[in-house]
C-alpha cells in the first residue's frame, strides 16, 4: 500500500513539474527585447500562440511609434510563492521600461500557476492609466476569457483595450508633451534659484559691509583677518550660488590683497615701512617660520622700518595645506607620512593598518595603529536599461515604476 501511495505522489510531483515548469526569478525572466527590439512578448512556457504573439508585438511596436509608451507583457507558468504584484514592481524596474525622461512604462505580468494578472505601471502612465481603469480593463476583457483557458484571446481583448485608451489623440498629446513639461519644470526651477541666490548673495553682501565697517578702527592684519573667514566660506557658496556669489569672492579677494599689501607706518617712530620680498624677508624669520613658508603651510610679511629698524611680522595661514601643529614645536609642519597594511584583512578576518606621522621641522614623529574591516563579498546584480535599440536589438529606455496598475484573479 505503501508503494501505491509513493507511486501516486511521484506521479503528481512529476506532472505538477510538466505543467508548471520553472518557477522564475527577477534575473531569469528572459527580456526579449534584448535580442530584437520589436520583440515586446516573454512567453518562455508558450502560455500564448505563436500568431497571439506576433499579434501583440505588431500591436505593441504601433503603440510605441505613435505615443513613444513602452509596453512588456511576461506570461510564466510560475514564480514559486513569490507576490505578483512586488515580482512585477521588481522586474519593471530590473528592465527598465518606459523611456527615462517620461517613465512612461506598462508592464502586464500573467502567472498561471497563481491564476493572477496584474498591470504595474511607470509615473507617466497613472494620469492615463489610473489603477481604476486597469481593473476594468481585467475584469471586462480579459477574465472571462482566462476563465475558460482562452489565454489568446483575453490577453488580446485587454491590449487592444489599452492601445485605444494610450492611442486616443488625448493621450497621444499628453505622452509627448511630458518631456515639454519637464523642461517647463525646469525653468521654474532655474527661475526660483536665481531669485534665491540674489536674495543669498545680498545677504552676504550685508553681513560683509557689517563686518568691514565693525573693523574700520583696527589695523590693516585684523582687517584682513575679519575678511578672510568670508572669503573661506564664498568659495564653497560660489559653487552653489556662481552667478552672484562668484562676483563678493573676486571683490573680496582684491580686498584682501589691498590690507596685504596697504602701507603702514612703524609703531615706535612713526615712518614709513616697507615690505620685504620673499628672499629678504626669511633673514628676519625664526628657523620654525622659514620652515612653513618652505611648507607654504604659512606665509609670513614681513615689515621693516628703514628709520628705527623696526620689524614687524605677519602670519598667514593656508587653510588649504596637507599641514597641521606639530604637538611637539608646535610649527604647522606635521603630515601622514606613510600609511601602509601590517596585516591584510580577508573575507574572514579584520587586518591591521599603521599610520606614520611626522613634523619637517624637529622630526618627531608618531605612530598610530587602526583596524581595516573585513573583506565584504558582495554578488552582483546588473540591470538592465539605456537606449533604445534598433531593429536586432536593444534594451527597455531606463523608465521607473510609479507603483501603480491593479491585480486580478479568475
């Protein structure tokens, strides 16, 4: 009795397999469109006829030349227990359907061993696709024909169904035009940005004057120095904001340049200094200060008094060096000196890695021990999408899913 029982459970297991076939995967699904690019139908398990399928290719290929809407039917015999609706959500966006600057994509997914259809649907298809009118087109063309196994005929009803309802003159001029709207869109943007960043630069202008009045008493140093923090957070700004921002960076530049380089008289007798070029001013400079003007981690002025002798030295920092203070003589003459792997991470284990820092003026140097995490193994997942191909082959055009269409059952 025993063997009666096994031999009728095999017998099912083994029918179950030739009627359902494989149950597919998001990357085993096979995109036809990939090897001809009038080819719109996957219909590995043959659920639908040979002239079903030419039928919907000519269909669909029309539909696309007249609205430029990219539509994907996929009829499998199984994808295991997987949802229908997220299976689809997942392959629209693994092909890509729909054109990139339109996300004007429809996907039709029919699972036979689930007994389910569902429409998934790009952004720029739910005005004229909304979920409301992808159930009706379901339940009235292509149901009842399921019901009674005419897959042919039902999946033909239901596109015909969609071609009329994307090829009506309505909806012809409301596919094309999105890409006129988008750079409508556009426009808007770029205007409010420009309004923004007059507002922003006025702003600054504000703060700056402020600033530049507030200092007036001081010297020519701690004018420039009140200034140069500004010009700092300008050049990051002109990036963002380049039409105005860009012209308070030069203006401010060359005021900084005047503080430099402005005449100034000697605190002890009163006369005139001048300021010593490069190579004259490092007799006057400490070895640390010789140091980081060769580092040009800092720069140094340097003012001499003809009448008394009389010197008087200025620091200036670049905030853009590799240089930091030494924690040893404190000159800005610290750096990574090497960085280098003492123990290799793997896919296993952590490593360990060794920083060497060291000061170009006394030579201290400081090592720092870090760990280097592991080696992550990662498996690829390659998508599909780019342009569209031409006669012998190509690929969906990088549309999104919007979310939307309606699930059916019969």
């Amino acid at each position: 009795m025993k063997r009666i029982y096994f031999s009728i459970l095999s017998f099912f297991l083994f029918s179950t397999t030739l009627l359902f076939g494989t149950e597919y995967t998001i990357e085993t699904v096979p995109n036809v469109h990939l090897q001809n690019a009038k080819a719109f139908v996957s219909n590995p398990d043959a659920i639908l006829s040979p002239s079903a399928e030419q039928q919907i290719n000519l269909l669909l290929d029309s539909l696309q030349t007249k609205t430029s809407a990219e539509v994907a039917v996929v009829a499998v015999n199984s994808i295991g227990d997987a949802d229908i609706k997220q299976f689809a959500t997942a392959l629209f966006e693994h092909w890509g359907i729909g054109k990139r600057e339109k996300d004007n994509g429809l996907l039709i997914l029919f699972v036979l061993d689930q007994r389910k259809i569902t429409f998934e649907t790009g952004y720029g298809l739910e005005g004229i696709l909304p979920d409301a009118i992808c159930k009706r087109i379901q339940t009235r063309y292509m149901l009842p024909e399921f019901k009674t196994e005419n897959y042919d005929k039902g999946m033909l009803q239901g596109l015909n169904a969609i071609y009329h309802r994307l090829s009506t003159p309505e909806a012809q001029d409301e596919l094309w035009v999105q890409s006129q709207t988008a750079q409508e869109d556009w426009g808007k943007v770029l205007q409010y940005y420009a309004i923004t960043s007059l507002l922003f630069s006025m702003i600054l202008l504000f703060m700056i004057r402020s600033s530049v009045k507030s200092s007036k008493t001081k010297d020519n140093y701690e004018q420039y120095r009140a200034l140069s923090g500004y010009k700092n957070t300008l050049a990051v700004l002109s990036f963002i904001f380049p039409v105005f921002v860009l012209f308070l960076y030069i203006w401010i530049s060359i005021r900084l340049k005047q503080l430099r380089n402005k005449p100034r008289k000697c605190d002890l007798c009163g006369s005139k200094m001048k300021k010593l070029n490069e190579e004259e001013d490092n007799r006057y400079l400490t070895p640390q200060e010789n140091t980081e003007e060769k580092l040009q981690s800092v720069d140094y002025d340097v003012w001499l008094c003809d009448q008394c002798g009389n010197t008087e030295v200025y620091p200036y920092e670049n905030r853009y060096t590799k240089y930091s203070s030494c924690p040893q003589c404190h000159a800005k003459a610290y750096s990574l000196d090497r960085d280098r792997i003492l123990i290799a991470p793997t896919p296993f284990s952590t490593g360990t890695g060794e920083k060497i820092y060291h000061c170009a003026h006394c030579n201290f140097q400081k090592k720092s021990t870090y760990i280097i995490p592991m080696i992550i193994v990662a498996s690829g997942n390659n998508r599909r999408g780019g342009g569209f191909g031409g006669f012998s082959g190509g690929s969906f055009g990088g549309g999104r899913s919007g979310g939307g269409g309606a699930t059916s059952g019969w």
